[in-house]
C-alpha cells in the first residue's frame, strides 16, 4: 500500500501522493512542498507501485529496489542522485548487481535514488514497510 498511492507526474518536479479521484482527473499532494494540484487525466502519470527496472534475466518492482537500497544503507539516506555517472553506476551496481546496463540509463540511476531519498525521512522506504509492500504484490 505504500508505493500505490504514490505518483511520478511527467513534467513536475519530485512525487505526489494521491489523494482524491475527481471526476476530471485526481488531486494529488506535493513530498517536496506539501501544495496540492489537480492534474487532469491527460497527463502521463505512472505509479511507484508500476514501475520495475531491467535486470538480464527479469524486471524487479521498484519496491524490491526500494529494499535493497534501505538494506545497504541500513534504513538511512542514500547517496546524492547529484554524484556523478560512473559513481551512481557503481553504486546501483552493489545495489542491484544484475541490472541491466543497457537498458537502464543513468537518468533513471538517478530518478530512483532521488525518489528514495525523498521518501526515507517520511519513513516510506524503511526495509519492514518494503517488505510488506513486496508481499501483497506477490500473489499465493
């Protein structure tokens, strides 16, 4: 439940939270400022709880990632997604040793790590939450 409620809104800086489904769309809440929009159904959105990254052999959910971070960093904050390219590299390398180079960009190396950090101090990425959200995700 923690990732499904939490957006990616293309062409607006950081993560919302949803909030309310409106007829025309939805409003969501800013982590960066706590303000509040409405965004209409035409814009690309895509949910935390969606989004997977390309291993060699399979794609792993965002919150697996999300787990792997919290367990190197021992539930603390990550690295800046400021650090260079073969730096955040390296380090997504420890993290998640078979991701595919390939296909997965250095931008996005530093979307995650910049979501993980935003959502660590509000305690959403901590390795018990993650592990709950990786076990209602996986079907019985």
């Amino acid at each position: 439940m923690i990732l499904q409620k939490i957006l990616a809104i293309s062409g607006k800086p950081g993560l919302f939270e949803l909030k309310i489904q409106t007829r025309t769309g939805f409003v969501a809440e800013s982590f960066l400022d706590g303000k509040k929009i409405t965004v209409g159904m035409r814009s690309n959105v895509s949910l935390l709880s969606e989004i997977a990254v390309y291993t060699y052999n399979e794609e792993i959910k965002l919150a697996e990632v999300f787990k792997a971070i919290a367990t190197k960093e021992n539930d603390g904050p990550s690295i800046s997604h400021k650090e260079d390219n073969s730096f955040l590299s390296s380090y997504f390398r420890e993290v998640l040793p078979e991701y595919d180079e390939e296909r997965v960009y250095a931008s996005d190396i530093k979307k995650i790590i910049n979501w993980y950090n935003m959502l660590q101090p509000k305690g959403l990425v901590t390795m018990e939450a993650l592990l709950q959200e990786v076990k209602e995700e996986t079907p019985e």
